[in-house]
C-alpha cells in the first residue's frame, strides 16, 4: 500500500465475507459526490481494500460513525430492505447547547425539505414525514453550556437528528447548517458520531452489535 492509501485508508469495524462495517471521519462524504472534487469518499476507500464494497445507508458528510456495505448485491438488497423496514438499531452520540431539562423523552416533529434554503430541512407539521427521535442524556456540562445525549433514530429522515435537537432548542455543537453562528463556532466539526450499530447478519442470521466511541 503506497504512503497516499496508507494515510486514507478506512478504519474497519467489521469484516466478513458478506457484509463490512466503516468508521467515516467528520468531514469526508459517504459517497461519491459531483465532480472530480467529489470523488475521495469512504466508499471509494472501502472499495480500495474491498472492490465488491456496495454502500448500504449514508451520514451527512459532517457526522463520523460507522456505516454499513454489502459485499454482494443479495446482501445489499437484504440489508437495504432491513433499514427501509427498521429492523436496524443505531445510536448517536451528540453534545448540544444548553441543559436539556428531561433526562429522556421522544422528538416527535414531521419534516420536510426547506426548498428555498436546501439542502436544510425543517419541521413541517402540514407536509412534513413523520420523524421520531428517541433521547438519552449521558451528562451535563453546566460550566460549559453543553449536554451530552444519546439519539436514537427511529425513522431516517434527512438531518434529523439535527432538525429534531434544533426544534428542541439545543443545536449541536458545530452545525454549519442549523446552528446559531456562535453555537456553530463552539466546535471545529459536528458534534455527531454513529456510535452503535445493530443488525441481524443476512447469511448466518447472527445479531450483529457494534460500538465506535464519539471521538469528542
């Protein structure tokens, strides 16, 4: 491997010969996007070690975390259908502005895309999709301002996770797209990571359990 791929190479939190489990860094896209610019993603580099690699589901380019491909197009399509009928369990980690006042509860808010201001979404309760966001606070930093929650998505709505704490009142720390500019300049990146993946394996039937601690 050549110093370039070296220094790009992904971090792997899962191989097999059916399925592999990526950890993306902050800032790098899922998938290819427009243009030569748009070519580095994490499935490109997936497909530098694994050629068969097929990208399952996406993070927004600001979140890390782990993300799932499929080595072959049957797992590929059984595992897209698992997401699309929410049998896959995923958990975030995020720190956000403010003390949520509840220890846990439920964002339950329908989106919709913002046309004027895309890529944002926002809350629309006349046309919006439902959208559910289960929460859990893990700490509050009252010097700083900042609680540490952990997210659970129950539907997979574009930025949600941001849109739902954002209606909440409690934007993540360093949300270029939803956060007030001095919330957005309290962190160089989004404070968002895909921390916990769960899934049933597609051949062998086995629950699948993986956690990447948040890098923050």
């Amino acid at each position: 491997m050549s110093a370039v791929n070296a220094v790009n190479a992904p971090q792997l939190a899962h191989v097999d010969d059916h399925c592999i489990v990526a950890i993306k860094p902050s800032g790098l896209l899922s998938v290819p996007g427009r243009g030569p610019q748009g070519a580095d993603c994490l499935w490109s580099r997936v497909q530098a070690c694994y050629a068969d690699a097929l990208a399952v589901h996406r993070l927004d380019m600001s979140t890390s975390g782990l993300m799932l491909f499929a080595r072959h197009p049957v797992v590929h399509r059984d595992l897209s259908r698992a997401f699309a009928q929410r049998e896959v369990l995923k958990r975030y980690v995020a720190v956000v502005h403010g003390q949520l006042a509840d220890d846990a509860g439920e964002i339950d808010l329908p989106l919709a895309a913002d046309w004027p201001h895309r890529p944002r979404q926002h809350v629309d309760r006349v046309h919006g999709k439902p959208s559910l966001t289960r929460y859990r606070v893990l700490g509050r930093d009252t010097a700083h301002d900042t609680t540490r929650v952990e997210l659970e998505p129950f539907t997979g709505r574009a930025h949600q996770l941001r849109v739902h704490l954002l209606a909440l009142g409690h934007p993540i720390l360093g949300d270029a797209l939803y956060a007030p500019p001095v919330v957005h300049a309290r962190s160089p990146r989004l404070m968002l990571h895909a921390s916990a993946l769960r899934f049933t394996h597609p051949v062998c039937g086995q629950t699948v359990r993986l956690e990447s601690p948040a890098p923050f």
